[in-house]
C-alpha cells in the first residue's frame, strides 16, 4: 500500500476573512460617531496654538528692528476667518491694520468648523482687530481673542499690553 503524505494547507478561509471582516466595520461604525469631538478639539487646540505662534512671530518681529511695528490683524467678519501678519507703517490709523500697511505674512484661513467667536481690546475704537507690537516687545493695546470650534468648544488667547505676554488657555 502505498501512504501519500497529505500536505496541511495554511491560510484562511473566506468565511474567516468575511467575519474579521464583519468585526472591523462594526468597531468603525461605532468609533466614527465617537471619534469627531475628539478630532473636532484638536483641530482646535491646533488653530489656538498657530494662531499664538502668529502673535509670537509679530512680536519677535517687532523686537529684531525697534522702529518697524509688527502686528496680527483678525479677520472676523467675512467668511474666511482669517488672520495675517502685517507690518504697521502707520498710513492712517496706528496700532490698527490699515490697508496701506504692509503684508510680512501671508493671510492664513481657520480651518473648516473653526471660527472666531469674539475679539476684545482695550483699543478705543470698537472695530480695531489687531495686535500690534513696539520695538520693546509690548503691544500698544490689551487684547482677548477667542475662537471656537462647530461643538462650542473654545479656546483664548490673551495679550497683555505692558509685557506683550501672550497667554492660552
């Protein structure tokens, strides 16, 4: 009699495959829902920490050349949401962003679900947006900056005029 050795064969079958399967969109279904908060907070706590780095940037600006103002203008009106870093050259209205001061960076956008939700300063004039910082490194006005997320969740950022600290919280 002749004895044919049987090979064991490895691998998966499809029914094994379909039910990990199965086990995978289930788990996805369930932590997708859970998952956007999360997700939605970081985003966040990232636009706070870029637009503080903004703030940082505008004074330390300031700062490399004592005569050349620098300052964050927030645009919190239009649909963009946006700020951008300008350099105050005092055509018009000091210690505010005018249209003929000049642009060092670039306006950068919120990201979707992200926005402004309020503006406040010791500025006189109501509509000033901006923090501009001096060649000693403070800023002319105390300024508040809050921004918000599509949960309601906020983050500030606070600048304080004498020192030009800028504080998150």
């Amino acid at each position: 009699m002749y004895h044919h050795k049987l090979k064991t064969m490895r691998g998966f079958t499809f029914l094994e495959v379909m039910v990990v399967l199965l086990i995978v969109g289930l788990l996805a279904v369930v932590f997708r829902p859970s998952s956007r908060p999360l997700i939605e907070g970081m985003r966040l706590r990232s636009s706070a920490f870029n637009i503080k780095s903004q703030i940082l940037t505008a004074k330390t600006r300031a700062v490399a050349n004592p005569k050349v103002h620098c300052g964050v203008y927030f645009d919190m009106v239009s649909t963009t949401h946006s700020s951008l870093l300008f350099f105050d050259n005092g055509s018009g209205s000091d210690y505010r962003y005018a249209t003929g001061d000049g642009l060092y960076v670039a306006a950068q956008k919120l990201p979707k679900g992200i926005s402004f939700q309020s503006y406040t300063s010791s500025h006189p004039d109501p509509n000033a947006r901006a923090i501009v910082f001096r060649g000693d490194g403070s800023a002319k006005y105390n300024a508040t900056i809050v921004i918000k997320n599509s949960y309601g969740k906020t983050k500030t950022i606070d600048v304080l005029a004498s020192t030009g600290r800028i504080r998150m919280q």
